[in-house]
C-alpha cells in the first residue's frame, strides 16, 4: 500500500498545522482562506507534493470555518462566507447561546465538509472519465461555459463578465509559446518591458497581491482600527449544547451541504453566495420563517453546512477540468503548478496515488477542524483580539517571502505583488470584480490555445458548433446560463425602476 | 448559397501573426463591454454628476490618508531597499532579514493606535522576532531563496 506509505506523522502533523493556521486567519476578520493559502504557500516550496496539499487543504478547510467564530461572538464575518452566520448566530450570543451557537456551528461545518469530500471523491473521476475525451474545441468551450457562469452570476453581469475578460487579456500579456504551438512572438507590451514580461505575470505573486496586499492596503485605507469587543469573549455556560438541537434539522442539513458543494462547483463563486443561497432556502422552507434572524439554530446550521461543502465542491472542477470553482482553489493551481503538476481531465487517473492521499488529507482536515474547534473553541476566540498592527506587517512580510521565492529569486515578482495589491485595492473601489478576473487569468493562456489551434486544424468558426454532441450540449448550457443573466440583470434593473417610481 | 456561407464562417490564420489573433478578438471583446458599461451606467452617473446629484469624490473624508500611504511608501522602500542590500549577501537572505526588522518596527508603529509602553515593547519584540524566525525557518531550514 503506497497510500499507506504517504501517511506520515509528518503528514498528520502538516495538516494539523494547517487547520490552526487557517482557522486563525478565518477567525480573524479581515482574513481569508484564500489569504491563509497565499500567504502559507511558500512554506510548501521545500515539501513534496501530498505533504504540500495536505498542509494546503488544513488551511482552505481552516480558513472556511474559522469565520463562524468572530460572525457569532461579535456579529462581525470572519470571512465573506460566513456573513450568514451572523444572522442568527450573534442574536444566540445575545440571548447568552453563544457556546451553544459555536457548538452547532462547527457539527453543521463538519457535517457539510464531509458531505462534499464524499460527492467530490465519487463525482471529480466520473467527470474527469468525460472530460478525456475533449478535443481542444470542447476544452475551450468549457472554458467559454466557465466564464458565461462567473458572469451570470456576478453581483453586475456586465462588469463581472468585463472582469473576467479583462483577466484573459492579463494573461495574454507576455510570449505566445512555442511549446503550445505559438510562434514565440510577445505581444501586449512595449519593447522596454519584454526582459521583465517575457514570461508574462507569475500567477502566484498576482495572486498574493489580490488577495494578500490588496486587503492590508484596504484595511489600511480604514486606519486599522481593532474591532471593538460588543460581546463577552469569554463564554457563559448558560445553555448547554447538546445533540438535541440539531433534531428536526437533518433535511436541513443535507440542503444546505447540497447547495453548498453545487455552488462550490461553479467556477468563480465563491462562498458568500453559497451561504446566501441555503440561507434562503432554509427560510423558505423553515416552519415558522419569522424566527429566523433572530437567533435560531437552523439559521447557523444553513449558513456554516453550505460554506463549508463548498470546500469539497470547488475541488471538484479543479480535479476533472482544470478549472478552479473559487479564489482558494485557484491558488491550490499555483501549489500544482509549482510542484510540475497540471491539473486537469488526466489527473486523477495519472496521479491515483496523489489523489488518494488528496482525499485522505481532506477528510482529516475536516476531522481535525471539528476537534480543535469543538473542544478548544474558548482559546480560538480569543485569537480575535491580537492586535493587528501585530499581524499586518506579518502578512506583508510573509507575502514578499512567497512572490520572490516561487521563481527562485526574481526582484520582479515582487513588484508584480506591489502591482497587483494596489490594482486590487483599486478594482475594489470602482467595482471590477477580483474572483472572475482570476478565473479569467488562469485559464486565459489555455483558452488562446484551444481556440487558435482548434480553427488552425480546422479553419472554420462552424466547428465550435458541430464538432461533437458534447460541443452542441454544451453550447445550450452557455444558453441557458446567458439566459439566465439577462433575465435577472432585467429584473434587477425593472425592480429598481420601480422602487423609484414610488 | 452553401459555399457563400461556409466562406463567411471561413479563417486561415498566419502562423506569423498568430500571436496576435486570441488577443486582438479579446481586445474588442472588452472594448464592447467597456462600451456597454459607459452607456447603461456611465451615462446616467455622468447625467447625476451633473444635475449635482453626486459628487466625484470616492467619499475621501473616510480614508485614513496616513496609514494608505504611509503602507505603499513604506512597502515600495522596503522592496528597494531590501534588493539593494541583498546585493551585498548574495544568497543568504540577509537583505530580507536586515530590511524586515525596520520595515514591520515602522508598519507597527504606522498602524497602533494610543501607542503605550506596553505596545511599544511588544511590537519591538515582534519586529525582530518575526523576521528572524521567517529568516531562519525558511532560509535556513527549508533553503528557500530570500533576497
């Protein structure tokens, strides 16, 4: 057994440490799973693959659930995803629940991050099984799919597709290779840039900017000020948790986990949607939906399942298609593509071992989240309070450490980091949206080849249409999924009107 | 009929030029959405800039001018300086160790809000500290290469 082989203490160890360290960035407001990964990737350089993923996957799981900590004792998200979960979970706070809220919160976080490694372990091979037979026509299609979707399902169609294109064209930037078939001419620079950009932007000090600088720059533009502690960190023993809360709750909690992993294997979409999402559901669909909002378990429940099936969820697309679902596994991409791996249709039947390994590390992330959480949650809220003037110049440091190092050694990344954090901190002040524009820059280079070498060999637009069944299959998909963004930006845009002809 | 079609749908693309072909499509492409946005949001935004309803500004008064750009002074700084002393230990990371310590002591000092003696010592211990466990763990540790 190799599997075995893989399952070192150092194995157990890393992802241990990872889960901690991610779930002190989730509960810390302000920080994110997506930035616990940036930010920890460089510490993975010097380790192999499955010890790499194992750490990686502690801090995505980490991050996701860390969030429910500060969102119930002090009302304040610890990360997008988690906004749900202060809907009734600081209303339990209030009324003297909040261990209790803590307690049914992380139950409803391992219950959903289970569920999603059980669909993405049955489902990533069966689509990875189709996706093997794409042809490059097919492979940019979906990639075509992909950016369709983010776009439907952006805040702002418009500037959600907008961003995501924008994304391609940064990914343009730099030499059309030879080794994809290119003529090695660069493009989308001036002369003087070509020693720098040859190579184009780096995808993980772009990453590291957007998701690592942007925030300290934006954080900073606040003052930084610690948040004001409204509730009692140290909890009060009034209501005892027990397993009976979560009677009555077992439809609920396979809904929520359900949307979660769903919305998880959307490209581009990222966690707050998920949660949003079951939320509602869970409102609709609740008994008495008045009591919702006002600090009822099924409202904790809804919120911290879906967010975290998300996990599992976004995996998937990652393993079978080579396209990440949200921002934090479109830097697990970057923890692939450092270690020589290309993630796409042909990984798991190549790398069964690593795969294996993958889901065994996600599985215990998962398990050790819920014990480190469950039984040292007083400890962990405390971490609230470190002072961030403490923490920031940390995470700068840290950031400078993992643009420089993934070239070995190149000065220029960690401009690229200095670029992209104050474009990202930008973008948040005019509106683009920074996960479609990653999404877009990932596949950006993939989605060129596709196309110029599918009509090279071919020589007509037709064949995006005619080529197989899948390709046709797929374009009613695109259909369906522009369809649906016209109709909701017209209903956005009629509902407005009417609110303002009132 | 046929043949005038499948000449409409027709593209041969020079192999010389072929660097420039995914990117001109993707040129126009954000040209038109960029056309899009001005004329369903710009246009009514300009149209309330100039009835007064809006003002310009990204409502200035709340940013904290000092931290904003005392962060990129520092950290541009910190990125010059640190690439200028790394020159002189080739591969050692120490440029990134001698540079860190000032760079976090003035981002701390930047950030804390009623600085105190208490304050002060912590983020002093942590701006040494810090650095020099990031230094020694990952360069010396894991010999990844620092500036």
């Amino acid at each position: 057994m190799d599997l075995l082989a893989d399952l070192t203490p150092l194995f157990f160890t890393l992802v241990f440490v990872g889960v901690l360290i991610g779930i002190l960035f989730g509960a810390i407001p302000g920080m994110t799973a997506t930035m616990a990964v940036a930010v920890c990737l460089p510490l993975t350089y010097s380790l192999n693959l499955r010890e790499g993923l194992a750490l990686l996957l502690g801090l995505y799981v980490g991050g996701i659930s860390g969030g429910l900590v500060p969102a119930i004792l002090l009302n304040i998200p610890g990360t997008p995803s988690s906004i749900t979960t202060t809907f009734d979970g600081y209303p339990m706070t209030v009324n003297g629940d909040g261990e209790k809220a803590l307690k049914i919160g992380i139950i409803s976080s391992l219950f959903g991050g289970l569920f999603s490694a059980a669909i993405l372990f049955f489902f990533a091979p069966a689509l990875a099984d189709i996706a093997i037979k794409f042809s490059y026509v097919e492979k940019f299609l979906i990639i075509f799919l992909a950016l369709t979707v983010i776009a439907s399902l952006s805040s702002n169609v418009l500037v959600g597709i907008f961003s995501g294109v924008l994304g391609v064209w940064i990914s343009l930037i730099g030499t059309y290779d030879v080794s994809v078939g290119g003529n090695g001419d660069t493009r989308l620079m001036f002369d003087f840039m070509v020693p720098y950009l040859e190579e184009g932007f780096s995808l993980l000090p772009v990453l590291i900017g957007l998701f690592g600088l942007a925030t300290i720059l934006q954080e900073a533009e606040k003052g930084v000020k610690d948040e004001p502690l409204c509730a009692d960190v140290s909890l009060s023993n009034r209501a005892k948790f027990s397993m009976r809360d979560f009677k009555g709750q077992i439809i609920n909690l396979f809904r929520s986990s359900s949307i979660g992993t769903f919305v998880g294997m959307l490209p581009g979409v990222g966690g707050s949607a998920a949660s949003v999402l079951s939320y509602t559901q869970a409102k609709n669909f609740s008994k008495d939906p008045s009591k919702l909002g006002t600090g009822a378990p099924e409202g904790v429940i809804a919120s911290e399942a879906s967010n975290n099936g998300l996990t599992g969820g976004a995996l998937i697309p990652l393993l079978s298609l080579g396209i990440p679902g949200d921002s934090t596994t479109a830097v697990l991409i970057g923890a692939f593509t450092l270690q020589g791996i290309q993630v796409g249709p042909l990984f798991i039947g190549e790398n069964m071992e690593t795969w294996h390994t993958m889901m065994v590390a996600l599985v215990v992330a998962n398990l050790v989240m819920f014990f480190v959480m469950f039984f040292a949650i007083k400890y962990i809220a405390k971490v609230i309070t470190v002072p961030k003037y403490i923490l920031y110049p940390i995470i700068v440091m840290m950031c400078v450490v993992g643009a420089y190092a993934i070239n070995y050694g190149i000065m220029f990344d960690v401009w690229t980091l200095l670029l992209f954090g104050v474009f990202g901190y930008l973008s948040g002040k005019i509106g683009i949206e920074v996960a479609p524009l990653i999404i877009g820059f990932i596949l950006g280079n993939s989605a060129e080849v596709y196309f110029v070498k599918s009509l090279e060999s071919f020589g007509t637009l037709t064949i995006f249409f005619t080529k197989s069944p899948i390709a046709m299959f797929l374009w009613v998909l695109i259909a369906v999924s522009i369809t649906y963004s016209i109709y909701t930006t017209v209903k956005s845009i009629r509902t407005k009107r009417a609110n303002a002809g009132h | 009929m046929k043949s005038w079609l499948a000449s409409l749908f027709h593209v041969t693309i020079d192999f010389q030029e072929s660097h420039m072909f995914f990117p001109t499509i993707v040129m126009w492409v954000l040209l038109f959405l960029l056309a899009l946005i001005f004329i369903i949001y710009g246009r009514p935004y300009l149209c309330a800039l100039r009835t007064g309803e809006r003002t310009l500004s990204f409502s200035t008064s709340h940013i904290d001018k000092l931290r904003l750009i005392g962060t990129l002074v520092l950290t541009i700084a910190y990125f010059l300086s640190m690439d200028y002393v790394g020159d002189f230990f080739p591969n050692t990371g120490l440029g990134f160790l001698f540079m860190s310590i000032p760079f976090m002591f003035c981002l701390s000092l930047l950030y804390v809000h009623n600085l105190n003696r208490r304050k002060f010592l912590t983020l002093s211990l942590n701006a040494l500290i810090a650095p020099g466990l990031a230094w020694y763990v990952l360069a010396k540790l894991f010999h990844i290469t620092l500036p």
